[in-house]
C-alpha cells in the first residue's frame, strides 16, 4: 500500500471539497428522484460523487471504488475506496443542516482509513489504522460512561420502515425506557463519529450499508470502543446489524438488543 500519511493527506481535501460543495447547495430547490418509497437521492449526491470519485481516483489509479450512487469498480491494486458521498440525504433534501461526507479505504480486506467530513461544523474526523483517531488533528475517544441507564444513544430506521417487521421499532421502545435518552440525527457515519468521540455512549442499527458505517466503525475501534454485530461476532462491513458504544456498556447494550421478540438483520440513509 502506498504512504498512509500520503493518502489521508489527499482523501481529507477530496472529502472537504465534497462537503464544502453539499454546504454551498443546501437550501436550493431540486428535483430529487426515489430509489424506494422513501429514499431518495438528489443531484447533489451524485454531485458530491463525482468530486469524490475524480480526486482519488487521479490520485490513486490502481485503487478500486465501492460508493453509494451505484458505483462498484474494481481496481489493479488490493485497495479499494468505501464511500458515501451524502450521508444525511433526507436531512439535506429539507435544509436540515446535519448531514457529513464519509469514505474509508480498505486494503486486502481490512480498514486502513477512516474520513468523516462535517461541513457544517468544519468537523473533519479521521483514523488510520493503529494510529488513532481523531478530530480535526486533535485525539478523540470515547467516553468512559459505564451504565446503560445514563447512557446517550444514537440509531437510526431502515428506508423499509412502512413495509417491513424489522424496522427497529421495538428496539427503541426497549431502549427509550433503559437508556438516559436516544437521539435520531439521520446520518449513520455522524452517529459513530459521535460516539468515537464521546458525545455518544452507543450506538445501534439495522440493514446498513458497507458505505453508511466503514469509516465511522474504523473511528469507533481506533478511539477504543467496540463495534460488533448484534451477537457480538466480529464486525464486518456486510454485518445486518452494526452495535457500536465505548466498549463499557457494549454488553448491556447487545442484551436488550436480543430481548425475545426484537426482529433481526437493518439502512437508514
């Protein structure tokens, strides 16, 4: 693989271009179009993309590419880009400013980078590998809070929602009267950046894609939480279930997610 250093150094300033150009757009009047009943995509997703796509891949011309708008392309090297170039879609189709751009590299399989761009708050998150991670270039990590009952937690619904039985409604119903309080922000990669950083405790979701949750798990496990599946395997970027919290409450958590009843498997972008 080429120089780590390198590498961040260039997928930062292709992330915060997408993001300053999402943070140019907001508040405009489009036409988006749907890829289901409630998820859908604007020009400006596809817009974002195509910075994303352009910088680094003129940067890295042996690296492959998997990204949201329906890009998967494989490259001569064993490297390859993980991206979303608009997590937050719905919120920024209504000018609710929560919103970031993420994109991870992994190479023969395994995370290397992690970048996730807040351009709203100039929030530029990022983990290497071994390295650590951190907010704009200062260490972050998660908070040291122990008990499920003051703890703050984030997840997040599948676009699904109205049509499926696993649509994580119960385990909110759970958790609304174990935790401290939920939040719902509608960014999958924010809500992981949140609890590398301690803002949140943890975090839970259901049927969410390798692009919603590579970088932010890699910013999670390098601020020394945990991220697993809702059995508590090893994570991986195909898990139908993704728990991440500060490691503390990580077994807490993963029982009140396998209470009886409470479907399996869940996207919410």
């Amino acid at each position: 693989m080429d120089d780590l250093k390198e590498i961040a150094r260039i997928g930062e300033a292709a992330v915060r271009e997408a993001g300053l150009y999402l943070r140019a757009n907001l508040g405009r009047i489009f036409e988006a179009t749907y890829k289901g009943a409630v998820d859908l995509v604007t020009p400006f997703d596809v817009g974002a993309q195509e910075i994303l796509i352009g910088r680094l891949s003129a940067a890295f011309p042996s690296h492959g590419f998997l990204a949201e708008e329906g890009l998967e392309r494989s490259g001569t090297s064993d490297c390859r880009w993980v991206i979303d170039p608009l997590d937050g879609t719905t919120n920024f189709a209504h000018a609710f400013p929560v919103f970031c751009v993420s994109a991870a590299l992994e190479c023969s399989g395994r995370l290397a980078l992690g970048l996730v761009y807040d351009p709203m708050r100039d929030e530029m998150f990022r983990a290497e590998a071994g390295k650590g991670a951190f907010l704009n270039g200062a260490a972050i990590h998660v908070s040291r809070v122990s008990d499920l009952g003051r703890s703050l937690l984030a997840t997040g619904f599948p676009y699904d929602v109205r049509l499926s039985p696993e649509n994580n409604l119960d385990h909110w119903a759970r958790f609304i009267v174990r935790a401290q309080a939920i939040r719902r922000c509608g960014s999958a990669a924010l809500d992981l950046s949140y609890v590398a950083c301690g803002r949140f405790d943890g975090f839970w979701e259901l049927k969410l894609k390798p692009w919603d949750v590579a970088a932010g798990a890699l910013l999670v496990m390098e601020a020394g939480g945990r991220v697993t599946d809702f059995a508590e395997r090893t994570f991986a970027l195909g898990s139908p279930g993704v728990v991440a919290t500060n490691g503390l409450i990580h077994p807490a958590v993963v029982e009140v997610l396998n209470m009886p009843g409470i479907e399996e498997g869940g996207d919410d972008r």
